[in-house]
C-alpha cells in the first residue's frame, strides 16, 4: 500500500492535504521525527499523527511553526509534549491574536463545527529564536532561519539538506495570502530564499516548486511592492499587476498613509 507521503529528500517528506491545500513537513531520524506545521485544528493534527504512524513508529519529538497563521499552528496543542520550536514573534503573535484567529474561524465554520473550534488550545512555541537556529533534530542538522519580514513578521524557513520548507513566504497555486504582510519588504525576503543554495522548495501550500519559480515569485512580489508605492494614499478603482485586484488592493492596504 502507497503512502500518501512524498519523499524530498533522504528521509524528509512532503504530505499534502486537500484541506487547505496545505503541506506538512516530516523529517524521519533515528530518534524521533519532526513535524513542520501541525494543521489547523486538533482533529486535522490526529489526522496528521495517524498519517505518521503508518510511516514510521518513532515518535513525534520535534515541531517546527513555519509562522503563527492557525492554519499551521492550530494543530499544536495534539504534540505538546514535543519541543515546538518557532521565532519568538510567532509565539507572540499566537498570544496576541490567537483569540482573534479563533473568532475568523467560528465565522467561517458550520454550526456542528463551533464547538470544537472554541475547544482549542492554543499553543504557542516554546523554543523561539530570533535570526537563525542550528539544531540537531535526531542525527540531522537543521536550520531555522529568519530572512526578514514577508507574508508575516514572523516567517521562518527549515532547511535540511538540499529542501527548503518555506512556509507561506511562498505561495504555489493561489497567489499570496496579503492579509498580515509587509509588501514592501516581502520581496527581499523571497529573494533571500534563492541565497541557500538549494533547488527544492515545499511551499507552505501547493505544489513543490524549484528556484525558477521563487524567481518568479520574487519579481511578481516586486511588482506588487511597486504597485503599493505608487497607490499608497491613493483611493483604489482599478489595478494592473501580477494578481487579482482584491489581492492587490489587500496589499495596498498594508502600507501606512
């Protein structure tokens, strides 16, 4: 029987869910596994552990937060008892408006779902870091690095061996979430993601992509940032650039007046 796992590179996985079209991060070592992103609920998370166990029987020592968005952090609280490692603004930013993502969601939700939704705990990362991070996850080297503000203030990339799980920072299928951004800055961030070396890319939803299309994601982000700087203070009608008119006009909307 086939594993719904797609492997990346020796001993690292990709698992995808419909869901969200979201990815998952899985790293396979001698003594333990990691999980980068937990999904966006406890249930989904259970899910995710049950998919796991059909992959390997070691346990779930480490969890990595790509950034605090509950669609990759809402499954935290179901491996608690792993070191869930994230950048401290990811934790603060869970504190802050966890509540408030909480509230996004029971207005998004059916009725038979709300209870659930207000039944989770959420759970922040407890080992934080500020600009990179090298750790050793099993026998594997690890990196955890902070390239700037982008999607998120909080974005981080894991890097292991020649695959970059990249978070939102990169966005396959749909063009890019705005809403918490910082357009003007994203565009250097994604760049930086072509400094690494590497030429696969797990995006945080989608398909896997490779430095060509962060490239290309890149100059779409500049033109976006481009956009911004001429409409900033400016009302908004209609708008010519690399995605829709509502996406641009989000991102407008990001930069101060």
């Amino acid at each position: 029987m086939s594993l719904p796992f797609d492997e990346v590179g020796d001993g690292i996985f990709r698992r995808h869910y419909e869901s969200l079209d979201l990815n998952v991060g899985v790293l396979v070592t001698d003594d333990g596994v990691a999980v980068i992103d937990t999904r966006a609920t406890p249930d989904q998370a259970r899910e995710l552990a049950d998919d796991i166990r059909a992959l390997t029987s070691a346990p779930v020592r480490w969890v990595i937060n790509t950034h605090h968005h509950w669609d990759h952090t809402f499954g935290n609280e179901v491996f608690a008892d792993a070191a869930i490692w994230g950048h401290r603004l990811c934790a603060a930013a869970l504190r802050d408006s966890g509540e408030a993502m909480r509230e996004g969601m029971l207005s998004m939700v059916v009725p038979d779902e709300q209870a659930a939704i207000s039944a989770i705990k959420i759970t922040p990362p407890d080992h934080l870091f500020d600009n990179t991070a090298a750790t050793l996850i099993g026998d594997r080297r690890v990196q955890l690095r902070y390239l700037g503000r982008g999607h998120t203030d909080n974005d981080i990339v894991v890097v292991v061996d020649k695959v970059v799980f990249a978070g939102d920072l990169i966005e396959e299928g749909n063009p890019p979430f705005f809403g918490d951004s910082y357009p003007l800055e994203w565009p250097a961030t994604v760049r930086g993601l072509l400094g690494l070396g590497v030429d696969r890319f797990v995006p945080g939803h989608g398909d896997i992509v490779d430095a060509g299309f962060v490239e290309n994601q890149a100059t779409e982000l500049e033109a976006v940032a481009a956009l911004c700087r001429f409409y900033s203070g400016e009302p908004v009608d209609a708008l010519d650039g690399p995605y829709p008119s509502d996406v641009l006009a989000t991102a407008i909307a990001r930069i101060p007046r």
